[in-house]
C-alpha cells in the first residue's frame, strides 16, 4: 500500500503521540504504566539442555515462595527437564517441586484432559502444541492441545490451584490423573466427582515415609471412571502399585469448561482437604486475579523506570526468579497453627520449615537480598533452619526436601550470620539465634553424614590450615577457600552475640586460611600436599580437580571477607587488577580431564567472549566488583554493565548458564540497583553502574530508597559523581543501615571512566586485614 504525503505524515503523528507517553528515547521507557507482573516472562531460561544450559528453568506457575508450583511436562516421567522451549509435545501439566533440573523432582503428580480414545501411556495421549496458542504468566497459564482440541488453563494458590479444561462437543472428553512411579495410590469417588492419591515419586532427601497426598475435585458429574496401573486400565475405582492413575469422563458440548479444584499436602488427605480451602468458593477468574495481586505486591517493592522495554523485561523476570526459592514447605492446619512434615525424621511437628536451596548457590546474592528486602520472611526461614537442625542434627547445605548430597562448603554459616547481622538491627531477629549458633560450630568442626553435610575434611583443615589435596576429598582447594570464609561469618556472629574470646579469635584466625593455598609464583590458589609442598603440575585452566566446577581462575578470587588480604599476597593493587584484568583477556581455553568431558559450564564460559570469565557458575560471580578494591572502580563499572547487558535477555535463551534458584538473577537485580553484596555478613554493599535512571525501593520498615541515575544510558556506564541524601559520597561500598533508614542515592553518569573518584583509602570497603 502506498500513502500520500499528507496521509503519511498523519499516520507518523498518530504513531509518535501513541507511543509518546511510553518512550521518549530508548532508555527514558517507563514501567509505571504497567503493572510489574506484566513484564515478567517465565519462559526466559527455558531453551536448554544437558549440554548447555541457558538458564535450565522451568515456567513456574506459582505464586511467590509457593509450596507447589505447576508446569506443562514436555519432558518424559522422571526428566529433569520437565519443559524446553524447543520441544513441541505437552505429556501432562505437572505439579512440581523441582529446584533444578540436576536435583529433579519430588512429590510430583500430572493431570492431562484428553478426548478420543483413552491413552494413558504418556507418549501416546501426548498433544502437539504451540508457543503462539500458550500463555505464560507467573500465576496463569493457557494452552491449545492440537490433538485433543482442548484448552488446559491453570492458575494455583500457594498449596492448591484451580484448572480450567475447555473441551469440544463429544462424549469423549477425559481427564487422566497420573500419580507416577515408584509407588503410587489412587481413588475415584464419583458421587462426589473426586479423586484422591498420593504420590512417592522423589529423588532423595526424604524420609521413608515420604508422600505427596492429593486431592481433586470436579465441577461436572463423571460419565466414566476407571484407574489404570502400569499402563492399563482397570475397573476397580482404588489401586496401589507402582504406576496408577485414573480417567474420568464427561459428555460435553463445544466450547464446555469443566473445571478442577487440586490440593495436595505432605501431611494427610485431611490437610490436603484444608489447603483446598485457600480457594474456597473463590472461580477461577477470582483466584487468577488474586495470584495477580500477589505477584504486584512482591515485585513492585521495587519500582524501576527510565530503561528499555528489554531491561524492564529482563529485570522483572529475574526479580520472579529471585521469590521462588526457597519454598514454603510449611502447611496451615484446622486450628490455624504453622505445622510441617519433617523431609529430616519423617514427622509431623509445629513451625516454619523451607526447603529447595542449596547455600552453595545462594548465599551470595540470593539471601542477602531477601535480608535486604522481605526481611519478615527472612525471620521465617531462620526459624525453619532451627526446624532442620533439631530434625536432623545438622544445617542443610542443599536441601531438596531434606539433606542432598550434591556441592561443598558450609556455607549455612553465611546464611545465618548475614540474616542475623541484618535482621537484630531492626528488631527482626525473634528467633532461636543461640541454637543456630550452636548448629554452626557443630558443622564447622565435623563432618557429617553426607559429604555435603558439615565439612569434608574438618580435622585436616581444623589441624592443617587447609584440606589437603592428597587425602582422597575432592574440590579441596574450594572446600578451603569457603571454610575459610565461613569461618569469617562465625567469628562475626560470635562478636554479635558476645561469645567467648577464645572462641571469637579461633574463627578469627581461621577465617585467615585461604593464604595457605596461595602460590606467589603464579599468583594464583593451588591445591596443597599434606606435607606442605603444593601440588604439581599444576595447570590453571583445569576445572575441578582441587575446585569445583571451576578452575583457579575462578577460585581465586573466593576471599570474599579479606579482599585487602589477597591485595597483598598478590603484591599490591597494581599486581591485583592485572590478575583481574587476565581474566578478561586470557583465551578460554580450558582443562576438561578432571570431568572427561566438556560440562555444560565450561562451554557456557567458552561461547561468552570473555576470556575466562564464567559468569555462568556462581564462583566468580562477585570478582568483577573486586575492582572497587584496589582504586580502580570504573571497571567494576564498565563490567558490571557488560555482563548484564551481554550475558541476561528477556527470552528463552536468556541466562548465561543454570539460574541456580534465583542466585543468578539475584546478581542481576541488585547489579541493576548499581550494588551488590560482595561479602555477607558484613554490612556493605559494592557500588557498580545502575542499570535504571530511577529505582525506588519500598522497604518492610515503610521507608523508602531512592535511587537516581542522571544521564544513564547505553554508553554512560561509569559513575561520575555519587551523592548520598544531597551530600557527595565518594566511598565505593554503602552500608546496609544506611539503606533501611531510607536514603536517597543520586548518580551522574558519563561515557568515560571518573579515575579520580573511589580511590582513597577511606573508599575503599571492608576487608578483615583492614579491620580496626
């Protein structure tokens, strides 16, 4: 079609006023036209595999910290990966409880609506569909099964959720419940159009009593109803073996909706029934608009404007990572008391318990910034690391639902230490801190039932200084380096809270015994013999062996508490930042003998384009605000920006590697505030280069943090001047009260880097040698 010139220009102007409002220049975009919710897409991350991971997510439809979340299976029974963006088949829309693809699943169940001839063989009742006929928010999904004509809605509550099946006109519309293998029970109660089971399916970490009871009820009276058992149907209306499920049917007109109210419970049938009652009498529009609500109300805490369409996408998203995990494993009972099955012992006790974390992970970024900001849930899952450690004897380092035997350290130590630096300043720390205490001198010096539990090689690294590399414990240089640091987190728990001088100054000294594995040679960590000589040869670029899932380059620099310590075994900050800077500039060449193969992390840091950097994987996820160290903020700056503009995208292929339960959008969100925690159980913050001109925080306490980004765009990545409530602030960190106090943070941002700013003595942030 051509225009005339008149017309043309019309249309121009009537374009430009509509989108006027909205965008003024590419980074002046502002969200507060739309709710939060509205830019969060659940299917970033979805768009992997085994081999390589861009993100290793799920769409979860849940509501924040969710004791259930759903998702559509395309993945076969017992896949980790449950959804991938990639695939064109749905097997069923399952209830899950899987924190990541590598943990898999537990306490899992599925419900299907087909028509036609009965399959209950999950490949064969499968149903092409597409991302064009799906709808993906956090708390509804929508989508259109080709092959049965049906259209499977769902929207949850944080234990129940209401489906919503719209079938043609046939007398063959069916709903297959799949309860799964490894033992499973199902019953079908038709006058009162029920079905009630449970599940044992898990992948570890549970008692052996362990199951998952469901319940669902219909809103249309059954025409047909049998259970099936590996694979065939059967009359009788209540089977037990290791693969049931059942079919009901329904005679329905086109365009029919039958709905399905589900509950489940980790304690009985009973408090299956009460969860149910988080929908009451609520439809199915009335609990989606609720789900709504709640997902605003947790993400606008944070408000951000004067971006791009894709940063606000990008920067929602990760903040709905972020409030997934870890989930709520606790359940409301008849009196209205907290109770919660016991994933340790197997019992049914009072209190909080959360689950689906491993510290490993999380401790860096993740719990700080619920510390930071929903510092009343925080309170909660304190309380429930007190649950775990009566229940088992021990902190949880990964829990999925209960001890997991997967990653290193004790970096329990870090989560409770940093929640209760942060927490007793505003009078939020009501909770068992002495026992907590009391658990973290317990796993500091044993090892426990799992390698994965307390400390692996605690009486070499209690006697030594370091776990030695030739003892038979893998990843031992790792283990040392984030002992020590735990240790760090100890000994400023033990100052809070007035412990004994003798035990103040052990973890003291021992927070100190990362230099036992520097090498001045190479200026780099390296794996020790248990007689004092390092271990040779030693080949840098090598992932795992003496680390973990990374290699020295990226363990480095895992001396979170004493920056200025390592400053000075590298010989200075000039010896420093040119380590740093290597890490940037050398090739990603790599060592893969360790693994005998090429893991999914190692190719993830090759693709990058940036040298040895993997941001990726969590280890060396803090190293780039190190920079702020040793007088050379701006490129703290420059690649702070870098990475979240290169390595985070608002689609399915959008992380940079495993999301890791909300620790890798973590890093994300507070980089984008312009700071982040580079050592908990401190009080400071790291500046780094906003990513919004403006963000406000609402804090639990009713006030209020604003920041400012003036000039800030693309290209004007460095902070040139810094204010703090009017005054000139020229330190590189900001401390936590001074947030929760509410402050007004102002930054002029330019195109070239401000060298004299951020580079006194005085800026610089806390480390342990420069502690008075």
């Amino acid at each position: 079609m051509q225009f005339k010139p008149l017309n043309f220009c019309l249309y121009c102007l009537l374009f430009l006023s509509n989108l006027f409002p909205y965008m003024v220049s590419a980074q002046d975009f502002h969200v507060l036209e739309q709710d939060p919710v509205d830019w969060v897409n659940p299917l970033i991350g979805t768009d992997s595999k085994p081999s390589f991971s861009n993100g290793n997510v799920y769409p979860a439809i849940a509501l924040p910290w969710g004791m259930n979340f759903w998702t559509p299976q395309t993945g076969s029974m017992g896949n980790g990966w449950a959804y991938t963006y990639a695939a064109d088949k749905i097997r069923g829309f399952k209830q899950t409880h899987q924190p990541s693809p590598w943990m898999n699943d537990y306490g899992q169940f599925s419900l299907m609506p087909i028509t036609g001839k009965i399959k209950v063989n999950e490949d064969d009742r499968a149903s092409w569909f597409s991302h064009k006929a799906e709808i993906v928010k956090p708390y509804y999904y929508s989508v259109y099964l080709a092959d049965h004509d049906v259209t499977t809605e769902i929207t949850p509550t944080e234990r129940a959720a209401r489906f919503r099946f719209t079938f043609p006109e046939t007398d063959s519309a069916y709903v297959l419940v799949d309860a799964f293998d490894r033992g499973s029970y199902v019953k079908v109660i038709p006058q009162e159009r029920k079905i009630i089971g449970y599940t044992t399916r898990n992948s570890g970490g549970v008692p052996e009593n362990f199951k998952n009871y469901f319940v669902i009820v219909f809103d249309k009276e059954f025409t047909f109803n049998q259970t099936f058992s590996s694979g065939e149907l059967d009359e009788q209306l209540e089977i037990e073996a290791d693969h049931v499920g059942a079919v009901i049917g329904f005679k329905t007109k086109r365009g029919e909706r039958v709905n399905a109210k589900v509950a489940s419970s980790f304690i009985s049938y009973e408090q299956a029934e009460i969860n149910m009652k988080e929908i009451g009498e609520q439809d199915f529009e009335a609990v989606k608009t609720a789900g709504k609500q709640s997902w605003n109300k947790e993400l606008g805490r944070v408000k951000v404007s004067g971006g791009t369409p894709d940063q606000f996408r990008t920067f929602y998203s990760s903040l709905y990572r972020t409030l997934l995990f870890p989930r709520k494993f606790y359940e409301i009972d008849a009196n209205g008391d907290v109770m919660h099955y016991s994933p340790y012992n197997g019992e049914v006790l009072p209190g909080y318990m959360f689950t689906d974390t491993g510290f490993w992970d999380t401790f860096r970024a993740l719990f700080p910034f619920l510390n930071m900001m929903y510092p009343s849930l925080s309170a909660k899952m304190q309380e429930g690391l007190v649950n775990a450690y009566k229940e088992s004897g021990w902190l949880p380092e990964w829990a999925s639902p209960g001890l997991r035997n997967v990653m290193i350290g004790n970096n329990s130590a870090s989560v409770v230490a940093d929640a209760y630096l942060k927490l007793s300043k505003q009078n939020q720390a009501d909770y068992d801190v002495e026992t907590l205490f009391e658990a973290l001198l317990h796993g500091a010096n044993n090892e426990g039932p799992l390698t994965a539990v307390g400390r692996a090689g605690a009486e070499y690294y209690n006697e030594l200084g370091y776990v030695p590399y030739d003892v038979n414990i893998n990843e031992n240089a790792a283990r040392t380096l984030e002992y020590a640091y735990n240790d760090f987190t100890i000994y400023q728990l033990a100052k809070a809270l007035d412990k004994p001088k003798d035990i103040v100054d052990l973890y003291k000294k021992r927070s100190q015994n990362y230099k036992n594995l520097f090498d001045p040679e190479t200026r780099l960590m390296r794996g020790k013999m248990k007689d004092g000589n390092f271990m040779a040869p030693f080949n840098p670029f090598k992932w795992g062996d003496a680390f973990t899932e990374g290699n020295s380059w990226h363990y480095t620099w895992s001396v979170f508490h004493d920056v200025q310590g390592l400053i000075d075994l590298m010989g200075g900050k000039k010896g420093f930042v040119e380590q740093l800077d290597n890490v940037f500039t050398l090739p990603p060449v790599f060592d893969e003998s360790y693994y005998r193969s090429v893991i999914h992390e190692i190719r993830e840091m090759q693709v990058a384009d940036m040298g040895q950097y993997a941001h990726g994987n969590q280890p060396i996820q803090h190293m780039i605000y190190l920079y702020n160290y040793a007088n050379e903020p701006w490129k703290a700056q420059y690649w702070a920006r870098e990475t979240m503009d290169k390595m985070y995208l608002p689609t399915p292929d959008g992380y940079c590697g495993d999301e890791d339960n909300g620790q890798t959008s973590a890093w994300y969100v507070f980089s984008a505030l312009g700071f982040y925690p580079v050592s908990p159980a401190t009080d400071e913050y790291i500046i780094g280069s906003p990513l919004f001109k403006s963000v406000t925080l609402e804090l639990e306490n009713g006030k209020k943090v604003n920041i400012k980004a003036e000039n800030n765009n693309h290209d004007n990545r460095y902070v040139k001047s810094m204010k703090l409530d009017g005054k000139e602030y020229t330190k590189n960190f900001i401390k936590h009260q001074t947030l929760m106090d509410g402050a007004s943070i102002s930054f002029t941002m330019d195109e070239n880097p401000n060298k004299n700013r951020g580079v006194k003595e005085s800026d610089l942030p806390f480390s342990m040698s420069r502690e008075k």
